[in-house]
C-alpha cells in the first residue's frame, strides 16, 4: 500500500510530489482511534510555537555575508590568520559540518502533548541528508532531561533526504511541552556541509543570539550530555517546531527585521521583544505561539541579506501551522540603504505595507502595523530617510490600513529628541534596542488585540 503526499518549494511554492512507504501506513495503523481522530481535525490543530527564518549562508564564510548574488553558489573559504581580537558573529566563520551532530536549542512559546519539528533545505541546491533527529526537553547548557528524549522519525523512518527547496515535517512525538520551556533538537548531518558550492539553510547573522552545540565526528543525538567541541549562534536546516493545541488557540507571526530578531539583546536570555510578547501572554492567561519572522538587514521592497518581506510572506507567514495575527514592524532597512537616494519613496514603502495587508486579509488574518522606530545616530541616518520614517509612520497611524497599530516609535523615542532613542533603551548603535528597550516594545502591545 501506498500513500501520496507534498513537500512544497520554499523557493516557489511548487508542490513536490513524495511516494511514502508501508513504515507510515503501519505508524497510522498503530495509532489509537482518538489519535486519529485529532489527526484528522478534532478538538486539537497544530500550532507553531517557535519559529527562525532560513536564510542562505555558505560555511566557512562570515555568518552575516550572504552568496555571491549573481552565482547564488559558495565558493570555497580561504582561511584568515587569527588577529586576536574578539570577532563578532556576524563576521566569524560559519561552522563547516562534517559528519557531526548539531544540538540546537529553542525557547517555545505555548506548550503541548506532543511536537513535531519542521527540517528546512530553503536554499540548498542539492539534497540535504538526515541521518538521524531528535528532540528532548533542555536540562542546562547543551544537556537534556534523559527520560523526555525522543528520536524524530520521516514517515516512520529514522532518516530522511530533503529535496533542493523543501521543507520536512517530522512525524509527531508524543513529548509534554511545557509554555515557555527550552528544547533541545539534534540533528546528525552524515555529509560534508562544503562539499558542495550549494548554500546551506541557517538563521544566522546579528540576530539568533542563541547558544547552539556542535559535537565531534559521529552521531551523538539523543545523548544526555552532548560531547561539545565547538558552539554557534546559528541554528542549521532549522525552519519551526509544533505542538498541538486546542483548536481555539493561534499564532502570532512577527515579520520583521533585525530589530524583530533582537539584535543587540544579551545572548541566551530570550530578551527578544517578541519572547518578552510570549511571557506577557502567557501571564494573562491568553494562549498564543509566538513566532519570531524577523531577521537582520530585511527590507520590505527589495532583497539585502536575506529576501525581501514580500517574497517572503507566503513561506514565514502563511506556512506555519496555527497563523492567526501578524504584526509588521519592516521598513526601516529599506529607509537607511537608500541613505540620500530619493528611492524607494515612503510612497513606495507604504505600497509594499498595502501588499502584505491584502495578502493577510486575502487569507482571513488579523495584520497589525508596528510604527518604525526612531535611528538617529545610526551610521545611515539622513534627514531624507527621517522624512520618510515619519511618512511612513503617519501612514500606518492614520490610513485605517491595518487592523490595529502598535506604536513602537512612541514607546521607544526620546520625548527630548524624538528623532532619537531613549538613552536608557539604546545599546550604543542607535538603532536597536537593549533588554530594556525590547521589554518596552512588548509593554506597549495591548494584550486585548489577542484576546477572542
């Protein structure tokens, strides 16, 4: 017996047709009745409940530097002589991984009776091999709780091959999944990730600001103390994590760029302005994943590092499970890159902002404009980019465009100097936020707009 499914291209969206064998149709068959049941819709739906955004990174190069655009291909590194200073991620070397196990760690934000992992080969140019996946609940550091790890299996098999463009959905695993609790996923990558010129899928760059774990040779998933010989900040192949939940409960998706992905926030702390959304949530009581969209560099209109918001909606917005409400806070890349160049105008931008508005009504969500912050001081702060901000902000104030707006400008500017930060809020770049900052977003968000 046989059973037909689809992976669909994160490049276009183009259905994949996947043959998968008598394993799974012999996992269906050892299911309860009330597991189908919940299967195939019940009282329970899967929900995202942490989510990064892949991007195209070659291994051995800098974190932050994207392939060439005109090839799309890696060339191979060339070692650069230690200079003994201490070197920001974003221009550190990526990890080249061979034959070794990734040890990953991701803060959930609701929680649930079972998870399934999303595997993601976004920008690969040729198959991307799984040896063998796992997920357990974090202990400390790279341990796990023993008893709570489980293998991840692909149609009830251990292993799996990604196509070029697709993603793969783990089969569920039976795991209780506290809200707001760190798991650990391992996944053993039997290659060589620079044996190819085809990029590699990794959320990396300023933002991530999370400790992952890299073992020596060999596959070490599931173990409960990890051999570490090196840790990253990126997360590798990595698109979401699920878990079920009431049929009720939906997901906040935050698009957005390196503001949204918390650049400058302290390392392993989860001070992100959408993990601080998470635990306000969850403190009043209302159950919603929170699913981080942002990445450094995104514009809204055109690609930088990574591709630009509107191309991208349809992957980090409409994709994952459970999406109910958005919130966009883009557009100030596309202001600062400009610098004195008159394009894009702020008309420009706002059609952009019109786009993704019609997109996510065009599928029944509830979208939310969060105004541009303040960036004077920032090495592409101009008076012409600032004009734009403030158009772009009156628009999103004022038009009647989103469902709701959430106005981060007012939470963060100095009411001195309202072009600029508040003191006590900018980490020194002008531009992000610190911890405190960060908090001061997510305080700003009436709660109510997420309450049924």
């Amino acid at each position: 017996m046989t059973l037909w499914t689809r992976a669909y291209s994160q490049r276009d969206g183009a259905p994949i047709i996947i043959m998968v064998g008598a394993a799974l149709v012999t996992t269906l068959l050892l299911l309860s009745p009330s597991a189908l049941a919940q299967e195939e819709g019940g009282s329970e739906a899967w929900v995202g409940t942490w989510a990064a955004v892949p991007v195209a990174r070659c291994p051995g190069r800098p974190a932050g530097q994207a392939p060439p655009a005109d090839t799309r291909q890696c060339q191979p590194a060339e070692a650069e002589p230690p200079s003994g200073e201490p070197i920001p991620f974003s221009r550190a070397p990526l990890p080249v991984l061979r034959d070794q196990t990734v040890r990953q760690i991701v803060r959930v934000s609701i929680g649930g009776a079972s998870v399934r992992v999303v595997l993601t080969n976004a920008y690969g140019t040729v198959p991307l091999m799984i040896g063998a996946a796992h997920v357990a609940l974090r202990e400390e550091d790279g341990a796990v709780v023993k008893a709570s790890a489980r293998p991840l299996t692909f149609g009830g098999r251990p292993t799996a091959t990604i196509p070029p463009g697709a993603v793969m959905v783990s089969d569920p695993v039976a795991l209780a999944v506290p809200a707001l609790a760190d798991l650990a996923i391992d996944v053993y990558l039997p290659g060589n990730t620079s044996a190819t010129p085809s990029p590699i899928t990794v959320h990396a760059g300023t933002g991530g600001l999370q400790s992952n774990y890299i073992s020596p040779t060999g596959d070490h998933t599931g173990a409960e103390i990890l051999p570490v010989m090196t840790t990253t900040q990126a997360w590798f192949f990595l698109a979401r994590v699920e878990v079920r939940a009431p049929a009720d409960v939906g997901a906040i998706v935050t698009l957005g760029d390196s503001i949204t992905d918390g650049s400058q926030s302290t390392p392993d702390t989860n001070s992100r302005w959408p993990d601080q959304l998470a635990r306000r949530l969850l403190a009043d009581d209302i159950a919603m994943g929170v699913l981080n969209a942002g990445f450094s560099g995104n514009r809204v209109l055109s690609d930088g590092s990574n591709v630009n918001a509107l191309a991208r909606f349809d992957r980090d917005v409409l994709a994952p499970a459970g999406v109910t409400h958005v919130i966009v806070l883009d557009g100030i890349n596309d202001i600062g890159s400009a610098g004195e160049d008159p394009m894009p105008t702020a008309a420009d931008i706002i059609e952009g902002h019109r786009q993704l508005v019609e997109r996510a009504h065009a599928y029944g969500l509830k979208i939310y404009g969060a105004t541009l912050t303040p960036f004077e001081g920032a090495r592409y702060w101009t008076e012409q980019g600032e004009a734009k901000r403030q158009a772009v902000n009156e628009w999103i104030r004022n038009s009647g465009a989103y469902d709701a707006v959430l106005d981060f400008d007012a939470a963060l500017r100095d009411p001195n100097d309202p072009t600029r930060v508040l003191p006590q809020y900018d980490p020194g770049d002008h531009l992000h936020a610190n911890d405190a900052g960060y908090r001061a977003m997510a305080d700003s968000i009436d709660l109510s707009l997420f309450k049924h």
